[in-house]
C-alpha cells in the first residue's frame, strides 16, 4: 500500500470539506495516476487523509497484471466491508486496471459504490457529486483514444520531494500474449512534450531533481516531431542539476539514438530496464514480443558499448504456456551471459482474454512454476551480490533522497546506475548530490561512506 504522507495545500473549499483516502498498488504508472486522481479531487473541495478511518471517500487504484495482484484487492475489499459496519456512511472506489477490466462486475460486490477506468479520472467529481447525493452506484470504465492528463499538475504525495514520475504516454499498442495492459489501459497515446517539459521545470523550480519519465514502450513515444531521444535531451536539458530517468524501454524498439543521447548528458541517468520475460526464442515467439534471444543479446552488446558504466535490469516470467525444462535453462543461460544488475521475476499468471489465454494452455504445473521462479530468484541474488561487489572501492556521485529505513542517521541516494547507497547522515540533507566510497555492499544496497 502507497502510505500517504502528504504535505498539506491550502484546501479549495472550507474546512468541513471531505475527507479522500487514496491507496495504490501496480506499476509507477498507477502511482502517478493517483497524483492525477488526487489533483482532479482537490480541485473539486476534497481533502486528503493519512488514515482510511478519517475518510469520506476511499479510492483504491488497483492492478490486473497477475492474480495475486487481483486477490490482494479483494482483500482490500473485505477489509473495508468491515470498516462499513463500522461507518456507514463511507464510500468506497474502485479505480486503475482491475476496474477497467472486471467493470460492472465489481458493482455486484456490496462494497463497492463507484467504479473508474484509467481514462474516465476527469469524470470522478461528477461520478462522486452523484454518489454523495443519490447513494446510486457509478461507473465509467471508457477508454480514450486522446487521455493524457497532459494539463493537470499531479498532487505529488512523496514526503521527500526529490523525484517525481512524469507519465509521457498511456496505454500500449503491443500484444505480447500474455498481458493485460492493452485491455486495460487501451491504445498508446504520447503526451505533448511541451507539457512535459512544463512540468519537468516546474519540479525542478520546486526543488525536485530527478524526474522519472514513464510509459510501457518509452522507445515509442512519439509526438509530431518529437521521438524519444530528442524528449529526453530536452528534458535533460533544463538543468545538470536534474536527473532524468525512464522506464520501460522495449528491446525490439531500443534504438542507438537513444543510447548515443543517454551518452551525451551526464544527468540523463546510466540505467536502462530492459525486460527480456524470456532467453528463449520459442517462448518469446509465443509471447509475441516480436524480437529473438540473440537481438536481444545484441542490443545488450550495443548499450555497453555506447555506456560501459550502465547498468540493466530486467523482468522474467517464469512457466509461461509450454515453458520446457529446456526453453527455462535457455533463460537461465541468458541471465549468466548478460549478469544482470536487478530483475523483477514473475511465475506466469493466466489473464483472461489474452491471447495466450485464448489460444495456449497453461500447462506448466503450479509446482514446477514456482520451482523455476525460486531458481532465477536465487541465480539473480548471486548476480545481483557479485554486480554490487563490483562497485566496492569505487566513488559514485547520489542523490540523497531520503532517510534509510533502518536509521534516522544515514541517508539513502540513488547511484545514476540506480544502486541505492546508504551513507552517514551527518552534514547532509535530502536532495542534495553526495560524493561517496563504496565500503561494502549486500545484494541490494551498497554501504559507504561520504568522501569530502
Ligand atoms: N511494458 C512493460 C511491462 C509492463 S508489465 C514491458 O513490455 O516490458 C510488468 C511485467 O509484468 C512484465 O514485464 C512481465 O514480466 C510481467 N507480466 C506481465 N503479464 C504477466 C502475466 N500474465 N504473468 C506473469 N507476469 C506478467
Ligand atoms: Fe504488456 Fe507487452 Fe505492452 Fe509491456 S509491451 S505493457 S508486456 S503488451
Ligand atoms: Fe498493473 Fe495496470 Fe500497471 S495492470 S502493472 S497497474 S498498467
């Protein structure tokens, strides 16, 4: 759950204006949709709480991709049918990716009174202005050809104000088999870059210094003339002092231009998530991802050579539809030969109404599904150990961006290569660029020391 610390705006209506409580689950995306649900809401007189207790409104933004994620929101509901004994007057939404594709399904659940797809946000204060009169149910799960949200300024809800997310387009074009998104989230549309850049240099004025450009194919953002290397030299070219990073690139549309642009800018940051979901052609046919093991190696090859200092990561699924024993050791032996730097790492999850759901059977038992997924768990742990391993000794510029979670007296900062290093407090503050040592590292963090 996104634990909501947010630093309080003058509310738009008096004080006895209603209370918003919003939690987020899913992908980066989701998070900044919130910032968007959040600006729409204020502006229509709601004020947001720190605890659902204190609530009017609750708004869950929710996630499809796998169904767990799925399970984990309706135990989100049941929780707050409880919470309704206890308040009957509180109003529960439904907001994101499980919304878009479960529709007025979720209306038969008793608890929930409103329902919203990713495109429909603008519509939420007409939708909850009826709610709150009638008490009668709401619903808009329309998807947009056009919705980018590219005028409204996201209420950001990170304490820290250091790094913000900009979403640079919606939705995806792409079918890989086994995904949701497209069904949920529609077709890809880009955002006009100069509202992208308007609210880049508007962060930065407001003391942020890095932002997070977001879509699910960024390789593709296109808008009249403007491709995606020339955003991000744009964007990069606001201040040194601001610190760009993107996510997700797409193998089969990573370009050279852009690499040659990540080259050219100091603050544009040296990490590319690259997922790969498979080493092995047969399934990565299957998947549709429109790109082979060895074109994959290949552009692997290009980045380190365009930026020996980059890092990559990755994502993996593990037991898609047929997956042999062989087709998995492929994937292994990729992950040996690439040595990625993180991976996030999935056992498949059927989706209703992809195409793999349609046309494959999903026939790799749940056992052996979860026996390859702790293999590659435990593969990449040792990867991820001996990349860190690598930067003992070494001096990385971070940007500290808030307390470590284990003591008020170190900060955490992000490497350009986005290895979080922690490192004494003392002297220093949250935003501020912070020259460490490299002393030693565990799997997910280097340990260091500042070096005046
Ligand atoms: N647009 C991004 C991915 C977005 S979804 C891309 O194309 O790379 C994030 C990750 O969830 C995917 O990379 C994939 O590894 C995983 N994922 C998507 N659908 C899944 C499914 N049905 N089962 C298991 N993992 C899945
Ligand atoms: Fe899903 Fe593929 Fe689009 Fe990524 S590129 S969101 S995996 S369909
Ligand atoms: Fe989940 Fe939707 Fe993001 S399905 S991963 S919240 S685009």
């Amino acid at each position: 759950m996104s634990n909501i610390n947010y630093r309080s705006v003058r509310p738009l209506i008096d004080s006895a204006a209603p209370h918003l409580f919003i939690e987020t689950y899913g992908c980066q995306m989701n998070v900044n949709d919130s910032e968007v649900v959040l600006s729409i809401l204020q502006k229509a007189g709601f004020t947001l709480c720190q605890k659902p207790e204190d609530a009017a409104l609750v708004l869950i933004n929710t996630c499809a991709i796998r169904d767990n994620a799925e399970q984990r929101i309706l135990g989100r509901l049941e929780y707050y049918r409880q919470q309704k004994k206890r308040n009957p007057h509180l109003l529960v939404g439904v907001l994101g990716c499980m919304a878009e594709r479960l529709k007025d399904k979720l209306l038969e659940n008793p608890v929930v009174d409103l329902v919203a797809g990713p495109d429909a946000y603008r519509d939420l204060p007409r939708l909850v202005g009826i709610l709150g009169a009638s008490g009668e149910k709401q619903i808009n799960t329309l998807l947009s050809h056009e919705e980018t949200y590219g005028d409204i300024s996201p209420v950001r809800m990170d304490p820290n104000g250091v790094s913000a997310f900009i979403s640079i387009m919606r939705g995806c074009n792409n079918v890989c088999s086994y995904c949701v998104v497209p069904y949920t989230r529609g077709a890809e549309r880009s955002r006009d870059p100069e509202s992208i850049l308007r609210e880049a240099r508007e962060l930065f004025e407001a003391g942020y210094r890095e932002v997070v450009l977001l879509g699910q194919n960024v390789d593709s953002y296109s808008y009249g003339e403007t491709g995606f290397a020339r955003l991000l030299a744009k964007v990069a070219e606001i201040s040194p002092l601001l610190r760009v990073r993107f996510s997700t690139s797409h193998p089969k549309d990573m370009k050279d231009e852009v690499l040659l642009t990540m080259a050219a800018y100091p603050n544009i940051c040296k990490h590319i998530h690259l997922p790969v979901q498979s080493g092995s052609n047969a399934m990565l046919e299957k998947m549709r991802r429109r790109h082979t093991r060895e074109w994959y190696l290949e552009r692997v090859a290009r980045i380190r050579e365009i930026m020996p200092d980059c890092s990559i990561t990755t994502d993996v699924i593990a037991g898609f539809c047929g997956e042999t024993e062989a087709d998995f050791e492929d994937t292994l032996d990729l992950f040996r030969q690439v040595k990625f730097d993180a991976a996030f790492m999935f056992q498949y999850s059927e989706r209703p109404g992809t195409l793999a759901a349609r046309h494959y059977p999903d026939d790799v038992p749940p056992e052996v599904k979860t026996e390859r997924l702790e293999r590659i768990i435990a593969l990449q742990n040792k990867l991820s150990a001996e990349s860190n391993r690598r930067d003992v000794g070494r001096c990385f510029e971070v940007l500290a961006e808030s307390f470590s979670k284990r003591s008020q007296n170190d900060l955490m900062g992000r490497t350009s290569q986005n290895k979080a290093c922690v490192f004494p407090a003392a002297g220093h503050h949250i935003g501020e660029y912070v020259t460490v040592l490299v002393k030693d590292s565990t799997p997910a963090t280097l340990l260091c020391e500042v070096v005046e």
